[in-house]
C-alpha cells in the first residue's frame, strides 16, 4: 500500500519476512535481532552475507536493488527502507 509520499510501505507479514532471509542468512535466531541491531556489529556480518541477503530479497520481493544500497542494509530497519524504496 503507498503511503502519502510515494514509498511502499510493507506489511508486518513482509517485515517478518525479511527478518527470517535476514536471520537465516547470518544463522541467528531471530530474537537475537533487534530492528535496529547492527548486523556486522553485533552479529558478525560480512560483505558476501549481504550480498547473500540482497539476492535473496530480490528473488522474494520480485524487486531489483543497486548493490549501492548495501550501505543502507546495516540493520532491519535499513533493509526494509531499502525493499520498500526498490518496491516503489
């Protein structure tokens, strides 16, 4: 559903969603992860883990993303602003 200023604005189903692509890809359990936990900082991320999750929530959302946004994607909120943006 758009929201006022244009952006999609995903469902609590599609958040929960990318956590679980999110949690799987970085093998935690997902109430290890906090919508604003660190995800290289706190749960040892690395770079090819978020190509890994860039992928898989494209292939899910059926939604391209410029590998640039990997920079945005540090934490749950940040990944979900991102597919929201590539969702427009």
């Amino acid at each position: 559903m758009p929201s006022t200023d244009g952006a999609v604005k995903l469902t609590a189903e599609q958040r929960a969603q990318i956590k679980d692509i999110v949690c799987e890809i970085l093998e935690i359990e997902p109430e290890e992860m906090t919508d604003t936990s660190l995800f290289k900082e706190a749960h040892g991320a690395d770079s090819l883990g978020s190509i890994e999750i860039l992928s898989s929530l494209e292939r899910t959302f059926d939604v391209e993303i410029d590998q640039s946004q990997l920079t945005r994607m540090v934490n749950l909120d940040g990944v979900v602003a991102v597919v929201e943006d590539a969702s427009k």
